[in-house]
C-alpha cells in the first residue's frame, strides 16, 4: 500500500476485522449504489471513505431543499442549481477521497438498462425509495449471483437485510408482493434522519465483511429497529425457497419489464415519465421553452414552470412533472413542450 494511503486508512486496517488484506480487497472492490438519496448518501459516505476502489452511483433525482435534513452529501448550493444527485455526489466525494474512482450515472434503473448499469460490480446496494426497483435489483443480483444489500428507512425505524443468491432468501422469499399501497414512505410518514444513518450504517458494515471476505460474520436476518419506540425484530431469513417465484423458479418478471407502470414518485405530487430514451439539447429546448413560462438549465437538467407545473427535464429524455398525480395529464404536458 502506498504509504498515503496507509495513514488515510490507518484507523480501520488496525481494526482486525480488516487489517491489511481487507483493505487490499477493499480497494480492488466495485461497488454499485441504486439510488442516492437519504440512505444512498450515507452509504456512498461510508463507503468512499472505507476505500471501496470503485463506486458506481446511480440516481434519477436532483438535490432539493427538503433533502437536506437526510441527505448528508448534499448542500445547499446543490440544492440551488437542482444539481442531479449523482453528480453532486460524485463532486462531494472527490472532496474527501479523490484517490477512488466514483462513476455517476444520472438515470432511472429500469429493465432496459440493468445489465449495462449493474455489470461488473460484484455487490449491489439499496439506496433507492421504491419496492418495484428493488424487486429490479432482486431479480438482476438472483439472476447473475451478485449479492445485494436491502436497506430501508422510513418514520422512525430502519430495516434491512443481506440477499445472498444461492446461500439466503431473497426479497421474493421474504415479501413475494410488493407490500404496495400498505407501505409509508418518507414523503408521506416523515422521517428521522438518525433512522436513515441506522439503516445505511448497518449495511455499510455487511457490506464491507462482504468486500473483505469474512462470510461468518454477516448478519442472517431481516432486521428492524424503531429508534423512536426502542424496539427491535429480527427474523431469520433462511434458505432460498423452493417456491420463490424469482430465485426457486427462476422467473424474472421485473427484469422482463411486465407490467411495469409509469411511476409516481415517492408521494411528492409528481409524476416521473421515463419511457422516452432520447438526448435532448436542454440549451435548445431551453430557448423552445421560453415562449411559453419560466426556464432556467445547467448541463444536466432544465427546469421549466408553466403554473400550476413545475417539469424537471433530464438530457436523456426524462421528466419529473411536478403539480399532479395523473399519469395522463403528465404525458399530456410532455407531449405538449417536449414532444411525443
Ligand atoms: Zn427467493
């Protein structure tokens, strides 16, 4: 190890746990992060500044001021520019560990893109805020035996669980259907942001006795903890069912992209069109969109406020409309300013 490096991680190569060849292994490991809000933020923190060589950061979202009680990477300023998180992510790291590689991508994980997103990296964690991207990740990490991390937060409790193909239950075993309308979310239960650094800090650690090898030490349950009522349940997750329509039967549904609907963000009044796959010049549809309400761009997203919307355009084609929940009347204004 170069001898930089040997102080920088000093502190954690003389826990025994990971010594030397644990951060040797550290640094050779590849990473990918779905989602870089709340917990992805914290988890990109944790791990960045372990050592994890290689972090791949995927985000459909832009920083907002209400992000800025959780979302530890983020400041004001990104706030300010609507900067995509995965970018703002990848500035703050380069900030504090610039001597690992962080690869951002700013786009949705959808059926389309899994491969091309998560190849290659031998771990995949849960930063997102939705259960149907998880079933994504479950059926991409069953289907090509990549271990991945569930990791939850929401109210004043954090839940999670380590999803080893071949070796535990999946998330199919475990909820064989989306909890669906049943479940909060952040938006709609509110949130403590110490529940988020739970749920983030807890699988920061497996996911490191994963990167290091140490296989007898990672946690074999699903684990919640309600920092505000002091509870906590643990449920041995088991073996992979043989009934497990994903990892028994080998079906994968999500990763086919069946039935996949036009999504509803997280609560927030907003609508997310994302079937278009096509680079927009958001200086030219800046001009374009001046004619008819406010605009304003940076290189990677436009916003464009027509009362009672506000539209979020990305450069490869996607919206976020905000000011409604109707799925048509967000088409509707896409096709409008934007186009079919
Ligand atoms: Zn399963």
């Amino acid at each position: 190890m170069k001898p930089e490096l040997d102080e920088r991680y000093s502190r954690q190569v003389l826990f025994a746990g990971i010594g030397q060849e644990g951060q040797r292994r550290l640094l050779e490991s590849n990473v990918a992060i779905v989602g870089c809000g709340a917990t992805g933020s914290v988890l990109a923190s944790l791990l960045a500044r372990s050592g994890v060589g290689r972090l791949r950061i995927i985000d459909r979202d832009y920083v907002e001021s209400s992000n800025l009680q959780r979302q530890t990477l983020f400041d004001e300023a990104d706030a300010a520019q609507s900067l995509p998180k995965a970018i703002a992510a990848c500035r703050k790291i380069a900030g504090f560990n610039s001597q690992i590689v962080v690869d951002p991508h700013v786009c949705d994980l959808i059926p389309e893109n899994a491969e091309k997103l998560l190849g290659g990296v031998q771990l995949i964690l849960d930063g997102t805020d939705n259960f149907e991207t998880r079933y994504l990740v479950n059926d991409y990490a069953v289907k090509n035996s990549v271990p991945w991390i569930y990791a939850a937060a929401v109210h004043s409790y954090a839940i999670t669980m380590n999803i080893v193909p071949g070796d535990t239950a999946c998330l199919s075993c475990i909820f064989p259907a989306s909890p669906g309308g049943a479940i909060e979310t952040c938006d709609t239960a509110g949130i403590l942001n110490s529940a988020v650094n739970l749920a983030a800090s807890i699988a920061a650690a497996e996911a490191v006795k994963m990167l290091v090898g140490d296989k007898q030490q990672l946690r074999r349950t699903l684990l919640s903890y309600d920092l505000w009522r002091n509870e906590r349940a643990e449920v041995f997750a088991g073996k992979p069912r043989l009934d497990c329509r994903t990892c028994g039967q080998r079906e994968f549904v999500y990763l086919a992209g069946e039935g996949r609907p036009h999504i509803t963000l997280c609560g927030r009044n907003s609508v997310q069109i994302h079937d278009r796959d096509r680079p927009i010049d958001l200086g030219h549809m800046s001009e374009r969109l001046k004619l008819h309400g406010s605009v304003r761009h940076n290189e990677f997203v436009l916003k464009f406020w027509k009362e009672p919307f506000e539209m979020t355009l990305f450069a490869d084609g996607r919206a976020i409309i905000k000011g409604t929940t109707d799925t048509a009347v967000a088409r509707s204004l896409y096709a409008r300013y934007v186009g079919s």
